[in-house]
C-alpha cells in the first residue's frame, strides 16, 4: 500500500483535498463522536442495571442484551428506513390521521442523515461496550464497595466507574473501529465518511492510488485506537488485598425501581434487535419476501463455504503460530505473530486495498516467471478468484482466531508439552495430536466467531468477490440498494440467525 500511495494520482489527490476530503474527515469524526456517546449510553446503563440490581427476568436480559450484536448495522439500516421514510408505514399513518398531503405540512426526522446513521450503529454496536463494563463491574471487589459506603460516597462513581474504565475505553475502542470500518450504512444512508470515499474514489473514478491514500488517513486513525486499545487492556487489573471475594451482592427493587430496570435494558435491545427482526419477519410471514429461491439458495451455500473455509484456514494458521510463539518464544515470531493479528481492526475497504496490491504484485511475478523461464501462459490464479477472497477473510480475521486460540492456552499448564517430549512426542507431534484436543473449545469458539463474521462481511466481498458470484451479505445489499427490502427480508434473517450461536457462547463465557 505505501507503495502505491506514493505514486501519481493524476492530479486527483489535489482535488479531494480542496472538495471532499475535508468533509470525509469531519463526517468521520462526527460519526465516531456520536456513535461513542450514545454506545456508552446505553452500554454503561444497561451493564450497570444488570450488575448492581434483582428484578424479574434479569437473568434473561442478561443475555437478551447481547442480541443486537448479530445484526449487521446495514441490515438495521435497511430495516429502519423502510420503517421511517415518506413512504412508510409512520409517516403514512400520520399523513392519514392528521390530514397532511405532503412533507410541507409536517416535520419529521430524516434517517438517512448523520443523526439516522449515529441511532442504527450505535443500537447494534453497544454490545461491545456492555460485554466489557458487565465483566468490570462483576470483579469490583466487595470490600472497595463497603469502604465507600462507610465514607458515605457513591460507589458509582468512586469505586465502579474508575475500576472500569480500562474496559469503558477498550469497549469503546473497538466500537469506534468497527464506525470506521463501517460502509454498508453510510453508503445507504449518503454519509460520506472516509470508508465511503475510499469506496466512490477507487472504484466509481477508478484511481488506485487516491484510494489508498485516503486509506492512509483511516490507517492514522485505526492506529491511534488500535493504541489506545492495547493501553486500555494492559491497565484492567487490580488487586484485592482483603481476601474477601465474591461479586457485590444486588440491591432488590421496588415494583416501579424494577420497571425502570426493565425500560433502561429493553430500549436498547428493542432497537438494535427486536423491531429489524420484526419487520423482517412481518415481510417473510405476509408473503412479501417473494425472492428468487434458486439465487437465495446458491448465496447461502456461498457464504456457508467462504465461511467455512475461512474459519478453518484461520484457526488452523492461529493455533500453529500460537504454539509456535509459546513453547519456542522466539522474539520475531512474536512480533510477526502480532503484526498478523491487527487484520481485525481495519476497515474492510483498506484491506481489500492492501490485498489487491499485493495479489497484483504476486500474480505479476509468477507470470514472469512462467512466461521468461519456463515458457508457460500464466494469467495469475489470486486476482479475480475465490483465492483472493478467502485470502482477504483469513488477514482481516486472523486477530480472531489468535486471540481465542491465546486465551485458551493460557489456562494450559505449561508441562503438557515437555510430557508429551517426554513421551516420545516430538514438536511437530505435539502439535497435531495434541494442541486440538485441549484446545478444542477456544478451537470451536474462535471458529464460530469468524464464521458469523465471514458470514455478514460486506465490503471486501463486494469489492474482491469473482464476477456474478453472491453471498447473502451481497445478495441483501443489492436488493436493499434497489428499495426491495422485501426481497431481501429472509438472507437478512439467516444471517442474523447464524449469530445467535456465538452470541450465546459469549455470554456463557463470561459467567463465573
């Protein structure tokens, strides 16, 4: 890529910076800025209620909670819109009860705008935020609590807040790089952010290297939070010298304490889950979802391959550098193992960038070499194929499948593998015949992770899939594109089904 960015653009880069590339910029930042506020809203409220108070069902909500977070932001956005528009069904039934002929006689919100986009990422993007502080606040000591009950400050603000927040950034983090990395939204909703503009420049004007240095910009900003991540992780520790364990013990409610408990945690779930689902349900069970069930069919079988394959490369590649970096610790091999683990971070479209440079670089080679010295025609086998897809998914992924395959070694006791030598076993050994059976668990965890999100990738897929080749990602974004949400109602539906699973599996490993 910085190869690329440092060659001519025509005179294009001038150009976007005294037009667009201002507003990319600022619209960037008044996304984030908006997104980070109303995730921590709603994140912080709803950890705090399910952590500190006893109402009815809080067990459930727990991880009802969780549920927004298998809807992909451009599906809420489909959904929304359908719901709010001039021609929906809200302002119709306005328009009828009150008597209005047209938009001049009343005023109602726009959701395609800057305001619409902050609601829809925001309701489905708070999980992260949730999932982090609910874990924060259930390891606060006891004892830190009753110290500030004895000098009669809130323990809220004193105790909870500062112990968390650590987790509050690095929740906010990652919910900021996925608003960066976001394009199937802001480009329905016409907000044009960096994302976008690296979308409209390479391929609606067709210059690669404008493209990537707009790129650049986002990688300054993926890097900073990427930054401020890993900081915010290295601080979540703190110790307890009274050993005194146990959680903090929940306050009961009143009848109408209980009913706010049960507002502050169904708004979120409301509008990141239930009224997308539902609008998609009430299309497939009146009959509207009236789609091309061969080319429905054939997408899922594309997606569930890709996802498969892609599942399966990057857990077999984790766990082989994980153990690689554990038992040999080798300093390169740490450092490189880390450097392929940031994938995760950056926005699809810049990948995509950075894996269509380096295809065309190795398929340009070997064509070389085939031509010069071994007299063959050879056209390249990573540009234009499924290769190349996959490719991109196993980079963007990897940081997936590290971190469940680390986090599970962790809990190994360091001489399995020096019994295993002793054994008979030697590395490579080990490795095969005995890393997956321990393993197993972190293995199918980090698997189902990278399927879902294989599952729902949108703008890599777009830009790197073969020609004529669909994934439900795709297929629901061309219907939705040409106003048939209708049309689209059931992939959108699978793909929210497919992330059920690794959404219960997060809640479960999060229990003590």
């Amino acid at each position: 890529m910085i190869i690329v960015a440092a060659g001519d653009s025509g005179g294009l880069w001038s150009h976007l910076m005294q037009t667009v590339f201002p507003r990319y910029v600022f619209n960037t930042l008044i996304l984030m800025f908006g997104v980070g506020v109303t995730s921590l809203f709603f994140g912080l409220t709803s950890a705090w209620v399910i952590s500190r108070y006893s109402f009815p069902g809080d067990r459930y909500i727990e991880w009802v909670l969780l549920l927004p977070a298998t809807v992909p932001s451009y599906i809420i956005a489909y959904t929304y819109t359908d719901l709010l528009e001039y021609a929906g069904p809200i302002q119709g039934f306005l328009r009828k009860t009150f008597g209005w002929d047209s938009a001049n006689d009343y005023w109602f919100p726009e959701i395609r705008s800057m305001g619409g986009a902050i609601l829809v990422m925001s309701a489905v993007l708070f999980p992260y935020i949730y999932l982090m502080v609910r874990t924060a606040f259930r390891l606060t000591p006891v004892s830190l609590h009753e110290a500030a009950s004895i000098h009669n400050r809130n323990s809220y603000f004193v105790v909870d807040l500062p112990l968390a927040r650590p987790a509050i950034i690095a929740g906010l983090a990652l919910v900021l790089m996925e608003v960066i990395s976001d394009f199937g939204t802001v480009e329905y909703f016409a907000v044009e952010t960096l994302t976008l503009g690296i979308f409209n420049v390479w391929l609606g004007m067709n210059n690669l290297t404008a493209a990537v240095q707009i790129a650049g910009v986002a990688f300054i900003f993926i890097v900073s939070l990427l930054y401020i991540e890993k900081t915010a992780r290295s601080k979540q520790r703190f110790y307890d010298v009274t050993q005194r364990g146990g959680e903090v013990p929940k306050k009961s409610t009143s009848f109408f304490g209980a009913l706010m408990c049960l507002f502050i945690c169904f708004l979120p779930v409301f509008l990141g889950f239930l009224l997308p689902v539902t609008i998609l349900l009430s299309f497939v069970l009146e009959g509207l979802a009236i789609a091309d069930f061969e080319l429905l069919l054939s997408s899922t079988i594309n997606s569930v391959a890709l996802a498969g394959a892609a599942a399966f490369l990057v857990m077999f590649f984790s766990i082989t550098m994980v153990l690689v970096v554990t038992y040999k610790k080798h300093p390169f091999l740490k450092m490189l193992t880390e450097i392929c683990s940031t994938g995760y971070a950056f926005p699809g479209v810049v990948l995509a960038i950075g894996v269509v440079s380096f295809s065309g670089v190795v398929d340009s080679t070997l064509q070389f070499i085939f031509d010069r010295y071994l007299g063959l025609n050879f056209s390249g086998f990573l540009i234009g194929g499924l290769l190349l897809l996959i490719f991109a998914y196993v980079v963007r992924f990897q940081a997936i499948g590290y971190g469940a395959i680390n986090s599970g070694i962790k809990r190994l006791s360091p001489n399995l593998m020096n019994a295993s030598f002793l054994l008979g076993r030697g590395f490579s050994g080990s490795m095969i015949f005995l890393a997956p059976r321990l393993l197993r668990k972190s293995l199918l965890a980090g698997g189902m992770l990278i399927f879902v999100d294989v599952m729902k990738e949108l703008p890599m897929t777009l830009i790197l899939r073969p020609f004529n080749y669909e994934t439900l990602a795709t297929y629901v974004y061309q219907f939705a594109k040409s106003e048939l949400l209708e049309e689209a109602a059931l992939a959108a539906l699978i793909i929210i089904l497919a992330g059920l699973g690794p959404v219960i599996l997060m809640n479960a490993s999060q229990k003590k």
